[in-house]
C-alpha cells in the first residue's frame, strides 16, 4: 500500500484522515522481476484483485494473509495452482491426518479439512497445516496450503521468500519515486507507477546484459544523473571509464586563446 494524503486524493480515500492505492503484484523471486501488476484504490480488498490475476497452471504463488479466501482456495486447487499463505487465526478446520515431522523448526505437519459452515461449503478440498518456529527469534507461524507433497521445511522455505517482495516495494519507492507524485488524479497516480515499474525493468535487463557488476541502485544513480545526456550507454555502466579519447598535439606555434 501507497499512502497518499487525504486532501489531495480523496478519489483514494479508504481511512478516517487517510488514501492510498495498493499494488498487486506477481512477483517472480528467481527472476527478481515483477511478471504483473495492477493498482487499485486501497479500499479495494485484495482478494478482489487477486481474482484477476494471471496465475498459471503447476506454479506455486505465495501470498500473506489479506488474500485468505476459502473458495478461491477451491478455484485455485482445481486449476491445479499451488499456494503458501498465513493462516488466519480464527481458521475453524478438523484434523484428518498428521504427518511425521522431520524438518528443523516443524511443530506440526497436519492434513485437513475446513469445519466452519463457510469453510466446508466454499473450500471442501483437503488442505494442509504447517506450524513452523523461526529459530532466530522463536516467532511462530501457521501456513495453510494445498502443497501436499513438498516436504513441510521446504514450505516453510518457499514462505521465506515472500520477503523478496517486500524488499522490491522497498527499492522502489526509496529509488524510483513513488512516495511523492507529481499529479492527484487517479489517472496521473497510475501512470507515475507505471513508470516507475518500466524504469526497473530496464534496469534490471541492463544489469543482466551488460557487462558490469554494479548494483540496482548505482545503476539507477548512473542513469538519474545522465538522463540528459547523449551517452553510450556501455560505457556509461562499464566497470572502468573507457580510456581518454586520443587528441592532437597542438601546433605550438598557434597562440592559445586562453592562457590559464
């Protein structure tokens, strides 16, 4: 979520005294690249937006608590998707088979079926329950998914890295601008974002084409501060500056015109 001020767009409101726009996005970690994204108002649920979603068949999406929804659970498991989320707290589910756990940190490793009238009707699908421990801190989390047969540690693992997200928003927002906007019209907000997801994508693909080591952000410090000029954009991120153009000498018999 965005935070916006109230009074510049109220077309945003969601809050007593506060706006903002979400992004939903499809983030894929190994790539490190977002594969989709839509912007909505932060009123908008997200279970919503995560309808309309390009999710493919076979692939594994990871999602935290907000995007909770028993029947889209049931949609996804019979489009054969996978996914890792947080359990609610409230979650009402009987037990139908707990598995022998193996992995570090693993309390519990269990196959279930949603109880509540709700649960039963929208999701009557087989689910599983893992509860894992952070040995770091000792923070307990519950994960629901329809993963039966990854290992419960390798859940737990795929979990780990929605945190990749979340470092993404981070960078984007610190590099890219898109704490302040230029206009407050919906359409101006969009468009600034858009912008800015466009901005990343060249510079990830010139990261990865270019012969250079340089991080997302000297990158995007490079190209801030020569967006105005005519460069070559290879030697503009190599390594080492190129060598010194070669000059000719100067006839020494010409007077100079500026003598320093």
């Amino acid at each position: 979520t965005i935070d916006l001020c109230k009074h510049q767009f109220e077309w945003a409101s969601f809050r007593t005294g506060k706006s903002g726009v979400k992004v939903h996005t499809v983030y894929d970690p190994d790539a490190q690249v977002p594969t989709f994204f839509s912007i909505t108002a932060a009123k908008k649920h997200d279970k919503k937006a995560a309808e309309h979603m390009p999710l493919l068949p076979g692939a594994t999406y990871v999602f935290d608590r907000a995007y909770n929804d028993y029947a889209w659970f049931h949609d996804l498991t019979q489009r054969d998707i996978r996914f890792v989320s947080r359990m609610k707290r409230n979650a009402e589910f009987e037990v139908v088979a707990t598995l022998p756990v193996s992995d570090d940190g693993v309390l519990e490793d269990q196959h279930i079926r949603l109880s509540s009238a709700k649960g039963r009707k929208e999701c009557p699908t087989i689910l599983r329950r893992i509860c894992f421990v952070h040995e770091e801190d000792g923070k307990k989390l519950v994960f629901i998914t329809n993963d039966l047969k990854r290992s419960a540690g390798a859940i737990a693992a795929l979990y780990k890295q929605r945190w990749q997200i979340e470092l993404f928003f981070r960078w984007i927002k610190q590099n890219l601008k898109i704490k302040r906007f230029i206009g407050t019209s919906e359409n101006a907000v969009k468009i600034q974002i858009i912008i800015a997801m466009i901005a990343y994508l060249l510079l990830h693909m010139a990261r990865r084409i270019l012969p250079a080591s340089r991080s997302m952000q000297q990158l995007a410090r490079l190209v801030s501060v020569n967006l105005m000029q005519r460069r070559n954009l290879l030697e503009l991120l190599a390594d080492s500056p190129p060598p010194p153009k070669r000059r000719f000498a100067i006839n020494q018999r010409q007077m100079c015109l500026i003598n320093a």
